[in-house]
C-alpha cells in the first residue's frame, strides 16, 4: 500500500485492545491525560488513537473516547485527504 509517511498497516482489534488496556492502566499516561490542558491524543505505533483527553473529546463534540480509538487523527479530525490511500490516512 502507498502512504507517505507512516507505515499503512493497522493492529488488529485484539492488539487495540490490549495497547488500550495498557493506556487506561498506565498511571503516568493518566496523569498526562488528565492533567494537560491542551489537545493531548496519545497513538501507537500505527499511529492509531489509544487515548484522547477530555479536552480533545470537547473539542470534537463527543463525549466517549470510543468513538476515535483506532482511527488515525487524520481520520477523527475529518482530513479532506483521510480516504486517498487504501489504508487511511497516516
């Protein structure tokens, strides 16, 4: 696949789960999350979104982190070049 920058490929969903796992048990990830005021995503090496912070949830108008765990920034912030590649945007 072609990307620019990154690797294309993505981790399974049993891999997301457990980078998330690890993310939500980190208690220095938390601190991070919970004490940054600005936009803080943390991703994997994918660059797939593991953990937002509140602020950056607000600022996407949603209120579960669900919602963006997996997807690469390109692709929760709506980049209008997310879907040219077959992998995603990276």
């Amino acid at each position: 696949m072609n990307t620019y920058f990154a690797t294309p490929e993505r981790v399974t969903e049993s891999e997301l789960a457990d980078e998330i796992e690890f993310v939500s048990q980190n208690p220095v990830i938390s601190g991070l999350l919970h004490s940054v005021g600005g936009l803080l995503a943390i991703l994997d090496e994918h660059l797939q979104v593991v953990a937002l912070n509140e602020t950056f949830l607000n600022m996407l108008g949603l209120d579960h982190p669900e919602q963006t765990l997996g997807l690469r920034l390109g692709e929760i912030m709506h980049c209008a070049h997310a879907n040219e590649e077959p992998a995603g945007c990276c």
